[in-house]
C-alpha cells in the first residue's frame, strides 16, 4: 500500500510539474499577445510595425494554435488528475469544475484561433489574450 501511495504521490508531483510548464509557456504566449497588440498600435498609429503584415499574421497564428495546445495538454492533465482522485476515492467535483473551465477554454481558443485565421493580413489582425 505505501509502495503504491509513493507511485501516485510521483505522479501527481509530475502533474503539477507540467502544470507549471504550461502555465509558464502560457505566459510567455501572453506576453507574446501583448508585443502583438502593441505591433497593431503602431500601425494605427501609421509607425514602423516592428512586424509587417504576413509576418503579424503568421505570428498571430502560431501565438494563437499554441495557446489552444496549451488549453488541450491542461485538459489532458485534468483527466489525469482525476483518474488519480478517483483511485484515491477524494472528493472529484473541484476537478470537474476544472474539466468545465477547461472546456470553455479550449472553445474561447478555438474562436481565437479561426479569428486570427480569417483575418486580414495588412495591419488589421484580431489579436487575442486567449
């Protein structure tokens, strides 16, 4: 029994592990969103973009489908962690909740993600935080 208490003690230790890569990854993609916005700033502002219009969009684009894989790996870790739960027989509706959070997420990322596709090329990208 504690032979299997540590195995799943690892496990969660790993889950949490890869919580905190993708959160730092989503950040970095935040602050990513934020170099976007301000690139948009400067063409309304008729400046130098520091990128120009495919370049914008294409990061646009990229910023926007690693967001959604971030959105699907933490939906992914969020079935794990509720597998271990169950195995544990604790109390699972904190983790549903995530599961539905989640899934709200991963539909907010698809909408941004087809936004930045359908968008224009010349200055006029939709740039989202999520």
């Amino acid at each position: 029994m504690i032979y299997q208490n540590n195995i799943i003690d690892k496990e969660k230790i790993k889950l949490i592990d890869y919580q905190i890569i993708a959160t730092i990854i989503f950040i970095m993609s935040t602050i990513f969103s934020i170099f976007l916005l301000y690139n948009k700033k400067l063409i309304i502002l008729n400046k130098e973009p520091i990128l120009q219009g495919k370049e914008s969009k294409i990061a646009d684009n990229v910023n926007s489908t690693i967001v959604l894989i971030i959105v699907l790996f933490l939906q992914y870790l969020n079935y794990k962690s509720k597998n271990i739960s169950e195995l544990e027989n604790e109390d699972i509706a904190p983790i549903n909740l995530d599961i539905t959070a989640t899934y709200l997420l991963i539909i907010a990322s698809i909408i941004s993600l087809y936004s930045a596709y359908i968008s224009p090329e010349e200055g006029t990208e939709s740039i989202s935080l999520v």
